[in-house]
C-alpha cells in the first residue's frame, strides 16, 4: 500500500506536469481563439466596414480598435488582401509609412480558424492570431486580424496549473489519511491475526490476539481465537483421555499381574485359586467394557452414526430394559417404578441404541441409589415428542459437576467413591446416540436428593395419525 501511495503521487504529478498542462493549453488557446474571432468579427461587420463605405474616418477605426485592444490584451490590425496593415492598435497611425505583411494569405489558415506563431514574421514572439474578413457582398475589402501573447495564455494555463497542483496534494493528503486509517483498521490487524495463526500452527494455541473491533476483521479475529480456543480444549480433553484410559487401564491390569504372579510363585495357595480367578475375570471384563465402550464413542464421532430407524413401542421397550436389572435391584431392595402414558407409545428411532440409552441411564441409577429407594421411569407425549424421564433418588450430582456429567471420562468426586469400575463413557455415548437422532437429553439434579435424566424421541407418524383420528 505504501509502494502504490508513492507511485499515485508520481504519477498524479507527472499527468498534471504533462497531460493536464497541454490540456490546459489547448482549452485555453481554442477559448481565446473564440473570443477574438468573435470581438473580430463584429468590428469587421461594423466599424471596419463602415470605414471601407467612407461612412467613418480611420482617426476613429484607430481609437475603437485602440480600447478594443486594451480591453482583450490583443493587438488587433486592419489588413487588406494584400498584406498591407491599414490600422494597427501597437502603433500609431502613419498614412505616409505604411507596413506590409509579406507572403500575407488568409486562405493559408483554412485548416484552422486561427494560427499560433508571429503571423508571417509580423508579430515580435509567438502569437495567437485570428482574421475576420470585411465583405460588402461578395466583395472582400480586407481583414480585421487580431493577435494575442501566447505568453499571457501559458500564465493563465500555470495559474490553472497552480490550482491542480493544490487539488493534487490535497487529494494526496487525503488520500495519506486513508492510508493512516488502513494501516491503523486492516494492515496492523492482519499482521496480528498472521502472527496468531502462526502461533497456531506452531501449537502454541493459548496465544491471544488482541484486536478489539466490531468490523470484519474484529469478526474474523474472535473466529479464529475461538477455533483456537476449540482445539485447546480438544487437545487438552485429548491429555485428558489419555491421562484417564492409563489410569483406568493400569488399575485393572496390575491387579491381574498381582493376583497372577502371586498364583504363580505360590503365595496363593490352590485352594483359593477360584476365589482370585473370579476377581482376574471381573477385571478383565472391566477392560473388555473400557475398550467396546472407547470404540463406540470413537466410532460415533469419526465415521457418524448410522440410525436404523424403525417404529416402535416405547413403553414396551422400558419394561423389557427395566427388567433386566430385576437382580440388581433385588440386592440392593431397589423398586423401578414405571409411569407410561398408555399401554402402547410408538415412536421413530434406532430401537437397538435406545436400549442402549436406556440400560446406561438405568444402570446409572441403580448405582448411586440408595438402598430402599425408588428408580421412576416415566413417558409423556407433547407437541409429536415423546419424554422419556429416568429419576432416582440418590446421592445427586453437585452443582457444579452438572454441566459436565457427559463429558467423556468424567466422573464426580461423589461418584468416584461410589462407584470405581464405572469407565465415565456411560453418559457421553447416551448424549451422541440421542444426538444422532436430533434431539436433546438433559439432567436435573440436586445433592443428596437424586437426579432426573430427560431425552426426547420423535413420535411415530403411524402414532401421530392414530391420535388425529
């Protein structure tokens, strides 16, 4: 910008020194011309006619043409075809003496009505001439040629000039202030926002751009600290990952390492082998949970999750689910209470990764029950939707774990002493399954008092159209 803002003013000065200036000249000379072929030929239909019909005496033509010329500027003389000057205003009269303009021949100027240069060698310096003939019919007496100081037209064409030169600088400094306020609003942004997105690149993704603007460029600033701030937070819930799958994993394995080596060098004798082999299978069925729950959670975000929907029964699908935890239940005297809005509730989903919703949701709430308590899974239908609540009345979640509760690997401190063989995946597989159906699941809790899991499903048309009818 500042290599084009130098070049315009070169430029800008070399069309106004050149271009601008012959122009000016040219305008100039073509307006002058006019005005005294004008002045001209009104004097040679007048005055200088009157004279040549003996109606005025030549005293009077030389003092007319005398203040005509000083009015113009112009030296104006009666010529006669033959080059003789009857009249001229730079001179006094002379009847004795008379001039003549040699090779004089007004047919010369037919490509132009007027002629810049000394008029055939009459005029000291360069003039601009016009001549104007004296006709009586087809009679010509003469011409009425008027000359005008080309030198006064180039001090007019600089004063012009001058004003243009004005209008150029001030147009370039203007134009020095929209550069100013270019560099100030886009070029120190921009280099800002390029040194951010090298920052970027280089991994350094806390780097902060300051540009505080609510134009485009203020936009696309906040844009990319947000991308910045997006892929931080993948790269640090990434460690995180990582830092969680090592420590679920180590767990489990050292204990299958413990119990194995102490089998194996006899400090378990042969008799309890059964007793620590169960516990070498409960851990290892914790790893093989780990792993298809990392692949299902993987899967769902890399390659999308492919829905096979079909209608079905809802409430038909929470008594078989709720079933299945009848043991559970009984161990820890656990009632599931089931509130369902008819006996039949079709709705459009995946009938296989609703199951699976509804086991993690269930088995959550078994788990952080109580004893003695109550599990109410309740269905209500509302505007084409089907709500489907999941509520215990356990130890709750803390207020400030709430927003996290799906948050892969999380798990509250609460739960943590609750419940240490949970993979804290449950919750972030059952939002991306109800997720991939388009619609919204929700948690209300309070601590020490339980917690409410709410997820929606779209109503079956085959439903919707019955209840129409």
């Amino acid at each position: 910008m500042l290599i084009a803002y130098l070049i315009f003013g070169v430029f800008g000065f070399i069309i106004v020194s050149t271009f601008m200036h012959q122009m000016t000249v040219r305008q100039l000379e073509q307006d002058k011309a006019r005005e005294l072929y004008k002045n001209a030929s009104l004097m040679a239909q007048n005055e200088a006619l009157a004279v040549y019909k003996n109606e005025m005496s030549l005293i009077s033509l030389k003092d007319i043409i005398d203040r005509n010329a000083a009015i113009s500027d112009a030296v104006v003389r009666i010529v006669n075809p033959s080059g003789l000057i009857i009249v001229s205003s730079d001179y006094d009269l002379d009847v004795d003496n008379p001039e003549v303009i040699e090779n004089f021949d007004v047919t010369s100027l037919s490509g132009s009505f007027y002629s810049v240069g000394t008029f055939y060698d009459s005029l000291d310096g360069t003039y601009l001439t016009v001549a104007s003939p004296i006709t009586s019919g087809p009679v010509v007496h003469g011409y009425v040629v008027a000359s005008y100081d080309i030198d006064l037209l180039e001090e007019s064409s600089n004063h012009l000039l001058n004003l243009d030169y004005i209008l150029l600088l001030i147009m370039f400094l203007l134009s020095l202030i929209i550069l100013i306020f270019f560099t100030e609003l886009v070029y120190i942004p921009l280099r800002k926002i390029i040194t951010g997105t090298e920052q970027y690149a280089s991994g350094n993704l806390h780097y902060e751009i300051s540009i505080e603007s609510d134009d485009e460029i203020g936009y696309l600033a906040a844009s990319l600290a947000y991308m910045a701030q997006e892929l931080a937070k993948g790269e640090d819930n990434q460690k995180k990952i990582v830092a969680n799958v090592s420590h679920d994993f180590r767990s489990p394995l050292t204990s299958i390492k413990g119990y194995l080596e102490a089998m194996n060098d006899g400090t378990i004798p042969p008799e309890l082998f059964p007793k620590y082999t169960g516990i070498v299978i409960n851990e290892t069925d914790r790893l093989i949970k780990l792993t298809n729950n990392l692949l299902t959670l993987n899967n769902l975000n890399t390659s999308g999750m492919i829905l096979d929907r079909t209608d079905f029964d809802i409430n038909n699908v929470i008594r078989q689910t709720a079933s299945t935890f009848e043991g559970s239940c009984r161990g820890k005297m656990i009632t599931i209470e089931l509130a369902l809005v008819g006996d039949i509730l079709y709705v459009n989903a995946d009938l296989g990764k609703i199951q699976q919703v509804l086991y993690n949701l269930i088995d959550n709430a078994i788990k952080f029950s109580h004893k003695n308590s109550i599990i109410r899974i309740e269905t209500a239908e509302k505007h084409n939707k089907v709500f489907v609540s999941v509520k215990d009345s356990g130890i709750g979640i803390p207020k400030e774990s709430v927003p996290l509760v799906f948050d892969r690997f999380y798990k509250s401190d609460l739960s943590r002493g609750k419940d240490k063989k949970g993979t804290g995946l449950g919750l972030s597989i059952t939002r991306e399954i109800i997720r991939a159906h388009k619609e919204n699941i929700n948690v209300i809790s309070t601590e020490g008092v339980g917690s409410e899991f709410i997820f929606s499903l779209p109503l079956s048309d085959d439903d919707v159209t019955g209840e129409d009818e």
